[in-house]
C-alpha cells in the first residue's frame, strides 16, 4: 500500500457509472426496492446525471442475485454538455457519494467508475482479497476485513473501499445435508 504501481490503467470518463448498493442482512427486495428509489431520485438531480436504469435483487457488481442487493447505471449527459469543471466521471462520483450519505444510513453504497477498458472488468479499480489462511473461520475473516477498512482513510489515492463480505449474513441449512446453500 505505500506505493502504487504503474502498471494500472488510470481511470478514464467513459460517459457512464456503476452503483452498487447493500442493504442489511436478510433485507427484502421490496425495502432494496425502496431505499434505490430513493437514491435513484437524488442522482437524477445531480448535474451532469442524463439518467438512470435500476435493478433491485441483483448486484451487477458481483453478479449475484440476492434480496438486499440493488444496482443501477447511472448514464452521464453527452461529453460536449460536460466541458465545465466539476462536471467529468470523478467529479459526478463524488457528488452522488456525499449525496448517498446524507440521505442514506441503511444501506452501503458504492459508485464506481465504469472499467478504463470496456470488457475487462466490471467497473474501474482493483480488487484485492483477503484469505483465512489459518484457519480462524468466517467471523475472524470478518473482523479482520473490517479493521483494513478502517485504515482506509491512511491510505492515500482510495476513494471507494469496501468489502461485500458478510460473515453474519442468515443462511438456510438443506436438512437433507449439512452443507450450506
């Protein structure tokens, strides 16, 4: 983390955004539904916002279907009607994010810039995993991916961070086995 390499590609305006939001464990579609609605209706007032298509049930991020999932495209106003400072891909990302948190305490949101490279990836950035390599089980991993989320603001250069892992998240056990679905 002290230095980034120069290998990355630099993110780049390709006129469209990715946002994904995580609601509480066991949360239903239905309150998913609401809570996007909400942020859908926000974002359309952002300057530079052209519109917006949604989706609650499903994170386009992860490709997972999943009740407290909601996900939505948030496409940018043609390039030559974004000349003005403040209004590029990075810019509109930061004004959607201080929006979400002003009106949002429920759900995790994280806006994303589509990926320097259309095909390769689903938004920009990088990924980084975490493994239990010793052992330690699913509440461990969590407490430990969440202390590096603490550090997040050390870090510098990171503006969304985050980790969609739920180790607390209610699960239903097959009574035919003793796996988990």
């Amino acid at each position: 983390f002290k230095k980034i390499p120069k290998g990355f590609i630099p993110d780049q305006d390709q006129g469209w955004l990715l946002v994904n939001v995580l609601m509480p464990d066991g949360a239903s579609v239905q309150r998913s539904k609401q809570v996007m609605a909400m942020i859908e209706n926000a974002t359309l007032k952002i300057p530079g916002v052209g519109h917006t298509m949604s989706t609650s049930g499903y994170s386009l991020l992860f490709n997972a279907f999943s009740s407290n999932n909601a996900s939505m495209f948030v496409i940018l106003d043609p390039f030559e009607k974004r000349k003005e400072p403040g209004m590029d891909a990075r810019s509109i990302i930061m004004k959607i994010n201080q929006m979400v948190w002003e009106i949002n305490r429920e759900a995790k949101v994280s806006v994303l810039g589509a990926p320097p490279v259309p095909g390769i990836g689903t938004a920009s950035g990088f990924k980084l995993m975490i493994e239990d390599r010793g052992d330690m089980g699913a509440l461990s991993l969590q407490e430990e991916t969440e202390k590096l989320l603490e550090k997040k603001s050390s870090i510098p250069g990171l503006f969304v961070f985050f980790s969609l892992y739920q180790a607390r998240t209610p699960q239903l056990l097959d009574r035919k086995s003793t796996r988990l679905n």
